[in-house]
C-alpha cells in the first residue's frame, strides 16, 4: 500500500476501515486483522452513552478507576467480555487478561493492561490467536 491516501482499488480485503493514526497518517486504511484489533479497540476505549446513535455502544470500563485493584480487575474483565462479544461478531474471545502495569515512570501502577486473546470467527477451522492490548488510566 501506498504511504499516502489509499484508493478503493488498492484495497484487498473484504474487512476495512480508515486507521485512527495518532501520528497523523491521514488516508490510511487498515485491513483484516488489523481492522479487527482497532475495532475492539474502539468498543474498548468508547464509553457507553457517549455514541448518540448507539447509546451501549462501548465499556464502561472508567466505572472502574476508584476501585480496589482485586475488584477492578474482575469487574474489568466482565465489561471487556460483554463488550466484545456484543459488538464485534467476527471474533470468538479467548481469554481477557487484566494486570496492573509495571511501568518505571512517575505513575508507575497508575494503569491497567488489558489483554483481549481472540480469534477470528470463520464457522470453519479456528485461526490463528491474536491478541489485542489496550491500557486504561494512568494518562496513558
């Protein structure tokens, strides 16, 4: 693919969407997998209510930030699990993995790590297990 906008011929799968660059890709598109993991994290990172047009739309996973971390963690999990099975139904969910980060910074702990295990829902053969990271709080 080219490194400036993408035409609709240049794109090979059935599965795509423009990419949310931070680093201000504009005209980039992602693809297959990679639509897949920016999809779960979009539900992950959108809390609910905030889509007008889709009000459960997302995980309320900010619910969380006060919490015990034993508590948090639990509680964090489900939100991820109900998340992602509602609404993204190419994937068949693994496992969902919370853990306290070990960063060395000023904040060190101050954020979670969450680990989505997932994989593609083909009806047929399983694929092979991707794994989508997405870190809450902290500023991160």
């Amino acid at each position: 693919m080219s490194a400036g906008a993408v035409t609709l011929e240049e794109i090979r799968a059935a599965d795509w969407s423009l990419a949310l660059d931070r680093n201000g890709g504009l005209g980039r598109v992602v693809e297959g997998i990679d639509d897949v993991n920016q999809a779960i994290e979009i539900i992950l990172t959108t809390p609910k209510g905030s889509d007008p047009l889709r009000p459960t739309f997302g995980a309320d996973l900010w619910q969380y930030i006060d919490f015990p971390i034993n508590a948090a963690v639990a509680g964090i999990v489900r939100e991820v699990t109900d998340a992602v099975t509602q609404w993204e139904p190419r994937v068949k969910l693994l496992s969902v993995k919370a853990e306290q980060a070990t960063d060395a910074g000023a904040q060190a702990g101050a954020h979670l790590s969450v680990s989505v295990k997932w994989e593609l829902e083909l009806g047929g053969e399983p694929s092979p297990a991707e794994t989508t990271t997405v870190s809450i709080g902290g500023g991160a």
